[in-house]
C-alpha cells in the first residue's frame, strides 16, 4: 500500500505552485465583495419571508352574485341581444 503522506505532500507541492500563478495584479471580490453578496442576499431573503406572510392574509374568496329575478334576466338578454342586432 503506498504511503499516503508521500501523495499528499506531492500533492500540497504542486498545488502551491499553481497558487503562486495568480496575478497579484488582478481585482478579485475579497471579504468585502463576500459581505455585500451576503447582506443582499439575507435582504432577498427577508423580502420573500415578508412576501410569504403578506400573501397569507390574503382572502381570494368572492362574495356570490346578487340573485336576480327569471323575468330580469330574460329581459336583459334580449336588451343584449337587440343591442347586438343595432351594431351588426
């Protein structure tokens, strides 16, 4: 069985020396690009949270109709479709 200290330490040397290949001249985020990702994503988070509770009390039930007489509805549908007959 090979030593597995050996393959890790060979391991740990050549992944040092791709970490040496990064250009230090280049911007990367940093601490403080990590801190706004977090405070927006904690703000997205509370949105939704407040989103959830708000669409909770929400009532999407409907009041029924008012009941109308048999004679008015029959009157009204024929006022409709007189009103149709004048237009086309």
């Amino acid at each position: 069985m090979p030593d597995m200290s050996a393959s890790a330490s060979l391991a740990m040397t050549q992944l040092a020396t791709l970490a040496k290949e990064v250009d230090e001249d280049k911007v990367t985020p940093g601490v403080l690009g990590f801190i706004v990702f977090a405070v927006m994503a904690l703000a997205v988070w509370g949105l939704m949270k407040s989103m959830n509770r708000h669409m909770s009390r929400v009532d999407f039930k409907e009041s029924p109709e008012p009941q109308t007489d048999a004679g008015d509805s029959q009157d009204s549908a024929a006022a409709g479709s007189s009103a149709k007959r004048q237009q086309g």
